[in-house]
C-alpha cells in the first residue's frame, strides 16, 4: 500500500438540527446541538484514511482555543499521524458551523482560524516528511498560495495528486497544471464550469470545460447518485448506494479519503470509484463529521450485502 499526505484544515464543528432553515431575518429553534472536536475538510479526508487502515500524515495547523489541541489526539487515536500539525497559540482552530434540515440537507458556515495560517514555511519544515509519501490530497480550506507551492513541488517529483475544490471558488487554472485527479461536488462543478447542472449531459459538458483549462481526469461527486467520471475523450457514470441517510456532512470528504485508499491499493479507477460511493453512502449514516466514518471491515461487510 502506498503512503498518503493530506495537506489542509482542521476545524471544530458545532452541529444544530432544525426543521427547516431559516429565512433571512428569520429565527429557528434548533433540535440538538453538539461540539464535535473532528472537521475541516483536510482532517475528514485523513480521518477517513486512517479509519481505513491507511498510512497517512496530515500537515496543517489548529489554534490553541477552543478544543484545538483536544483534535490532534482524535486524529492520532484514529492512526494518522500528526507530526506536522503545528498548534497557533492565542487562536481559534477553524470553526465549522452546521445545520442539517429534516430534508438531511446541510448548511455550513466555515470560519478559517489557525487554516488561515498555513504557510509555505510549514511546507518547507515538512518537506522530507512530505516528500517520503505517494499520494496527496488537497482542499481549499487553507490559502491557495501554500496549496499551489506544494502542488509544484509534488509534481516535480512525480507525486499522484487529488483536489477536492471546497468549499465551491474560482480558482487559478494553474491548479489544473499538477492534479491527477479533481473531485467537485454538484456545486463546486458549477462554480468552476460556470454552468448550471440539470442532469447528466450538464455533467459531460461541465466535466469538458474543466478538461478544456487542463483537468486530466474531473470525477463529479453526485450525492446519492454517485459520480461521474469525465475524460477528454470518455464519460462514465458510477452508481452510488442507497442508504438511510442521517447527515451529509463529509461525506465528500469521505469519498476523497476511500478514492486514494483505494488507488493505493493498486485498484482500477471504476473499482476505486465505486468503493468510494460505498464509504461515503456509510458517512452519511450517523450525525457527525467523523464519528460515521466506516473501518475497512463496516466497507467490505456492506459492500459483501449489495447485489
């Protein structure tokens, strides 16, 4: 099995439930509430690779205040390692505030904190670390500046790199430039394609545009629908599975962490693919960024009972 790196956030998100969102100007009363020390987009995707059994380091940093160093022992007790998960003194880790509806819909307020910090000197610090791994994943919680300068240095050296561009923002096109693989949702599709999608030829078409700035392979995460998988010169859709749903949130992320587990194992992109529906079906099943994150076991027992 190959070594991963995920370089990224680390936030503390604070769930709500409600029955409905909001209006503007509007007030809601909220069904529960919970802290849950474990989010970020990065530290779901690393989180999700060490519940599957992967070696995996993450490189981040997370503030000092509210529950920021309680993370960095959830993320050892669940194997991945920390090393270069620096800690900001007097400053708040980022922040994740979550509604989910009784439509199991969400809604996300993402506040950076010690994100925001993410520098190329932590690049430069960790590099001999960083550069002894094989597959790489990346968001768009930390500055892009530091995500571009490690993405030139990773693909200088052949590294495999995933992009997963959330939360949805035009980015530079010289992103396009190092990643292998690139994994928007419904809504970072649009944002990037600057098209809207209605239905499946939208995706082909969106996944194009994304092939025409420099994508050498767009994989459309479509929420229960699973995802398509759009080439220059191919389109292939993969089916997801049905599950009974609790909470979306990181579910993407989920995905991202099983798709690299998998290609690590040396498995086709399609079979990578659909174990990727299949753990993030499974994060979707318990409240929680992380806590329903599925081990390789909870995956191969699903997986055995679909026809």
């Amino acid at each position: 099995m190959k070594k991963m790196c995920v370089i990224g956030s680390l936030n503390v998100d604070v769930f709500t439930s409600v029955d409905r969102f909001p209006k503007p100007g509007e007030s809601v009363i909220g069904e529960t509430f919970n802290i849950y020390i474990g989010g970020g987009k990065g530290a779901n995707q690393a989180f999700s690779l060490g519940r599957l059994g992967a070696d995996v380091l993450m490189v981040g940093k997370v503030g000092e205040l509210f529950y920021g160093p309680d993370y960095i022992k959830v993320l050892e007790q669940n194997d991945v390692k920390c090393n270069y998960v620096k800690i900001e003194k007097g400053v708040f880790p980022g922040i994740g505030l979550v509604t989910v509806d009784n439509n199991k819909e969400n809604s996300i307020v993402y506040y950076p904190g010690a994100n925001g910090m993410v520098d190329i000197t932590l690049i430069d610090e960790a590099w001999e670390e960083i550069k002894s791994r094989d597959i790489f994943l990346f968001q768009l919680e930390i500055p892009t500046e530091t995500t571009l300068y490690a993405m030139r240095k990773l693909k200088a050296l052949g590294k495999t790199i995933i992009f997963d561009p959330a939360p949805a923002k035009d980015i530079p096109k010289e992103i396009f430039l190092y990643v292998d693989y690139i994994t928007p949702n419904h809504t970072e599709l649009e944002t990037l394609s600057h098209m809207q999608i209605n239905n499946e030829e939208d995706y082909k078409l969106a996944g194009a545009k994304l092939i025409e700035m420099g994508a050498i392979t767009v994989i459309a995460k479509a929420g229960k629908l699973g995802a398509y998988v759009i080439k220059k010169d191919s389109f292939k859709y993969i089916k997801g599975y049905k599950v009974k749903a609790v909470d979306p949130t990181a579910a993407g992320d989920s995905f991202n962490g099983a798709l690299a587990y998998s290609l690590s194992c040396n498995q086709d992109l399609e079979e990578s693919i659909r174990f990727a529906n299949a753990v993030a079906a499974l994060a979707t099943t318990a409240m929680g960024a992380q806590n329903s994150m599925p081990t390789i076991d909870q995956v191969n027992k699903f997986l055995s009972q679909q026809i």
